[in-house]
C-alpha cells in the first residue's frame, strides 16, 4: 500500500467538504454508484475529522 504525504492528506482535508458539497447539488439520487461514493465519502470526513479534530467551521482562504 502507497503511503500519502503529510501536505497530500492535508489538502485532502482542507478539500474534502468542497467536494462533498459539490457532489451533494450535482448527484442524483437515480445516480447510485455517484450517490454511494459520496456516502463513502462522507463516512471518511466524519472519520478524519474525529481521529484530528478537525475545525469544520474554518473558511477556505482561496
């Protein structure tokens, strides 16, 4: 298994609920293989954020 770079996973972090949001106003529900990969990606931001406590509050500065 490939390894991630501490600057990689933190971009995945900061990144992560762009995506989500994104994904959430352009999927389908009659859309399940999209609808179930934001599902699992969701299940891996609510772990992300519970194993660093991460600030889900904080603004994307760009």
């Amino acid at each position: 298994m490939r390894s991630i770079s501490n600057s990689d996973f933190s971009l995945l972090i900061d990144k992560l609920p762009i995506v989500m949001q994104y994904a959430k106003e352009n999927i389908t529900t009659s859309d399940l293989k999209a609808y179930n990969a934001l599902r699992m990606l969701s299940m891996l931001h609510k772990k992300l954020v519970k194993q660093n406590h991460i600030n889900s509050n904080r603004n994307d500065k760009e």
